[in-house]
C-alpha cells in the first residue's frame, strides 16, 4: 500500500488561527451590541419560574414566583449599579404580564403581552422593508453609531435587507407558534417556547446574521464605515468588521 503521510500539526495552525480570530471577533461584537442590556438571567428566570410553579402549585403561586423572580433581578441590577431602567423595564415587563393574568383569570395570558410584542416587532421589521429601510439597520445604527447614510448606500443596504428578512422569517414563526398555543392554553409549553425563544435563539440568530451581514458586505463591494465618512472613490477595501 503507499505510505500516506499523515497531515502535519503546523498544516492545521492558520485554519485554528483563523477560527480562534473569528471566535474573539464575534466576543467583541456581541460586548458591544449587548451592553448595559437585558442579560440572559433577565428573559429566562422570570417565565421558566411561572412556567415551573404553575405546572406545580397553580396559577397564583406562579404570578407570585415571577415577581419574585424579576425582582431578585432588580436588585442584583441596581447592587451591580447598572442602570435604573434597565432593573425597572424588567421589572416593569413581569408586572405587566401578571396584571394581564390576574384580570384575565387564566395561565396563558401571563405571556400575551410578550405575544403582542413580538407580533408588533414582525410588522415593523416588515414595514422597514417595505420602505427600504431594514430593522437591522436601525439596531446597528442605535448601538454603534456609524453615519446612517452609510447604511442606505446601494452597495450595503442589500446586506442588512436580507439579513432582516432572515429576522422576519424567525419572528414570523415565533408568532405563529405563540398564537397556536394561546389559543389551544397550553401555559407550560408557551412558557418553554419563551425560553428557547429568548436569548438561546437569538444569540444562534445574531451569530448567523453577523456571520453572513459581514460577507455579504464584502461581496457587495461598497465602502468601509471610514472609507464613506472620507468620502473615497471606489474602489473600495470595504467594511472588515463590525455588522
């Protein structure tokens, strides 16, 4: 048999630098897009507490765990001394949703205000299509501040347009699958669907959206964030980094 040499360890190394860069890349990204928010204790704690409580001891102990829940949270936000709107919206959000389900009498209406939510978020990323001017746009915008003419040039637009349609796809069946369960009551299953939903998902959506948002934006070809705020001609190097 011919001797088949085995691949070398030095072979391997710029593909494991590569992905090791990539790796710390998406970090930084994700410290910059998410600071000062809603952290991952924030969105699961408070509907998995009702969700285990009520499958247990019933619907009144449930409202009281989530509550309990949110502002435990509260109180860890404001000894961390993070800002107060963020321990207060969090707060804000269980009070509401247990004051639906006090006045409503029912488990399942506990997340109807995260269900309306959500399916006002759905029509307005599709009308920011309509209009052409993509919802990821808007977030990229809000959190890093590049000049908003960049986003809507005809050579970087497209990327965040598909990458929102990627978003309408998932808020789409997020709401649908909602709507099936409210409407069929089934409070525990809607309870684990906002948990997978929340921030599990999302960070696979935010990943995939990068991912693809950043070598869309190369094969478009257009200008980097520093190329257009100097006003370069092509061609251009384009954006390297940052979505």
């Amino acid at each position: 048999m011919p001797h088949r040499e085995c691949p070398r360890i030095e072979d391997s190394m710029p593909m494991f630098q590569t992905m090791t860069a990539k790796t710390r890349e998406l970090l930084v990204e994700f410290q910059t897009l998410m600071t000062g928010r809603s952290s991952l204790i924030d969105s699961v704690a408070p509907p998995l507490v009702f969700g285990v409580v009520y499958t247990i001891v019933g619907l009144s102990w449930a409202i009281a765990g989530a509550l309990a829940a949110a502002s435990a949270i509260a109180i860890l936000r404001l000894r961390r001394r993070q800002p107060l709107a963020y321990a207060a919206g969090g707060l804000a959000g269980v009070g509401l949703a247990a004051a639906v389900t006090l006045w409503m009498g029912t488990a399942e209406s506990y997340f109807l205000p995260s269900v309306i939510s959500g399916g006002v978020t759905l029509l307005a990323a599709v009308i920011s299509l309509l209009v052409g001017r993509p919802m990821v746009a808007w977030t990229s915008f809000v959190a890093r501040r590049w000049p908003l003419r960049w986003y809507w040039h005809p050579r970087v637009r497209p990327a965040y347009s598909e990458v929102t349609w990627l978003w309408v796809i998932f808020f789409a069946l997020r709401f649908l699958l909602q709507l099936n369960l409210l409407q069929n009551q089934q409070a525990t299953l809607l309870a684990v669907l906002t948990v997978l939903t929340g921030w599990p998902s999302t960070i696979v959506l935010l990943i995939a959206s990068y991912l693809y948002g950043t070598w869309r934006l190369r094969q478009l070809g257009g200008p980097s964030v520093q190329e257009f705020r100097d006003g370069a001609l092509p061609p251009w190097q384009g954006q390297t980094r940052g979505f």
